[in-house]
C-alpha cells in the first residue's frame, strides 16, 4: 500500500518507517526541514491508515495496537490498484 500513495508522501515513509531512518537524515537526503518530513510522514501514515481501514476491520488495544483484524475485501486487490 505504501507504493499508493502520492511519490511526496511514498519516499519519506519508506525511508522513516521501512529503512528506519531519522527524520533529521531523512530532511538532509531531500533538502527538506525536519519540520517538513514530519508533515509528510504525518500525512503519509494516515493516508495508509485510510487505506487499510478501507479494506479491513481492525481492533486496537487501549493503548492503540492492534489486537486483531478481518479484511473484509480482498488486500491483494486493493494492493494491486493504482
């Protein structure tokens, strides 16, 4: 799902969340502020958030993870849409 979303938002949240890099090194390698690639993995993640609770049921703990889930379509569909 992260190859969905926008190439603005795409490269700042695979660097921040898949390859782990910090958001300082991530503003220096896109001659971004900080302040900027926070906003756009802000943004980013809850892009991604709407796309999985549009395919799937998913129940959170009370301190926000995820305890279980159901998908109700089929992911590798809505993974294969662009």
């Amino acid at each position: 799902m992260i190859a969905r979303l926008p190439e603005l938002y795409r490269d700042t949240v695979m660097l921040s969340e898949i390859k782990g890099w910090p958001q300082h090194r991530i503003a220096q390698h896109g001659h971004l502020t900080v302040s900027g690639v926070k906003s756009r993995v802000q943004r980013g993640r809850a892009m991604l958030k709407d796309m999985l609770t549009a395919c799937c049921d998913i129940q959170v703990s009370r301190t926000g993870h995820v305890v279980d889930y159901d998908c109700t379509t089929d992911i590798r569909t809505v993974c294969e849409e662009k």
